[in-house]
C-alpha cells in the first residue's frame, strides 16, 4: 500500500449540465476499467442533496505514481478534456485532491 496514490476528485458542472458531464464522467470510468490494469479503484459518484448544480466525486486509487501519470495521458482522458472545454460544462475548475488514508476501514 505505501507506493498507492489516493485521489479524489471534484467535478461541478455548470448549472443544467449535470447530466452530460454524468454520461461523460461515466464513459470515462468505463474506459479506465477497461483500460487501465494499474488503477486500483475507480468509484465515480453523484451528490444527491446539493442545493442548486449536484457535484461529481470520484474517488481513486492507482497503484504507483506512473499509474497515475499514466491516467492523465490517455486519449480518452485527453478527449474527455477537451470536451468538457469546448462545450463550456464546468461551473468551476476541476479540484484534484492527493489523500491519504489515516484511520477508518474500507469494509467489514
């Protein structure tokens, strides 16, 4: 576990665009399922109990720090990007958080 990378990340779209950046966030996750043998963990979620634009929380783990250099060069990653640019679908920037596990556990 010492060599993982813990990320979450934060996406809000722009007001009325949640379900496009849904679908492209869920492509996304799809791929890197498909794709990507050295992510650990993938969990994409949607905010149920926001007051206006619901955020999108993902939360990952990769392997390595190459796992996670990787991710962010992949063409899909980089079309998603380029998409969500064109199209004008965030309310506000992209917040990329590195964690680290401290206390709690993942399951029973």
């Amino acid at each position: 576990m010492s060599g993982e990378i813990h990320v979450v990340a934060i996406i809000t779209p722009a007001s009325g665009q949640e379900k496009r950046v849904g679908e492209l966030l869920t492509n996304l996750a799809n791929n890197v399922k498909q794709n990507e043998k050295d992510v650990l963990k993938y969990h994409l979620f949607e905010q149920t109990n926001g007051k206006g634009t619901n955020v999108f929380v993902v939360e990952e783990i990769y392997s390595s720090q190459s796992a996670y250099d990787a991710h962010f060069k992949t063409d899909y990653f980089q079309a998603l990007g380029e998409t969500i640019r064109n199209e004008g679908l965030l309310g506000a920037e992209l917040d990329i958080k590195t964690i680290k596990p401290i206390g709690g556990f993942v399951s029973r």
